[in-house]
C-alpha cells in the first residue's frame, strides 16, 4: 500500500470528509497538522510546507499519494464516483 500524507486541521468537516473516505478504503496515512483559528491558518511548518508541496493551495485538506500530489477531500469524490480513488491509493485489487 502507498504512503499517504494529509495536510488537515483539526475542526476541518472536510478533513473529516477524507478521513473517513479513507478509513473506509482501509488506508492508513500520516497526519500533519495545520492549525486553524476562526479560519485563519497560521503560518506554521506545516502550512508553509504544504502550500510549497501543492503549488500554492492554502484549504486544507490536501492529500499525498507517495510523494505525489492527489488533490483534496473533492478530488478524492471524483475519483471514487469514477471508480478511480483505488487506483490514485495505490490500493491492490483483491
């Protein structure tokens, strides 16, 4: 299985949108926080890294397939209405 990365904060419903689409491909992933206060997002290491790896987005979350930039919590629905987010996973067929 892939290395996945995901930029989120905390009290983000769309961060919990891909955690839970990824809690139910089976997939485990690593967490790097964003702070987030009233929606203002502080530039910390983890933002500034973020912003730098995804070209300039500053939502969160944003998700990583080894290395390789996949999109946000609306990429990853696209992908799973097309039958496409298993593959973008790196997840085996069965």
């Amino acid at each position: 299985m892939a290395g996945v990365v995901m930029y989120s904060s905390y009290l983000c419903v769309f961060c919990w949108i891909a955690k839970a689409m990824l809690k139910k491909k089976g997939v485990q992933y690593e967490l790097k926080g964003v702070p987030m206060i009233m929606g203002w997002k502080p530039p910390v290491k983890n933002y500034k890294e973020m912003v730098e790896r995804t070209g300039g987005q500053t939502t969160v979350p944003q998700i990583f397939v080894d290395g390789e930039y996949l999109g946000d919590e609306e990429t990853m629905a696209a992908l799973e209405k097309r039958g496409q987010l298993d593959a973008a996973l790196k997840i085996a067929s069965a």
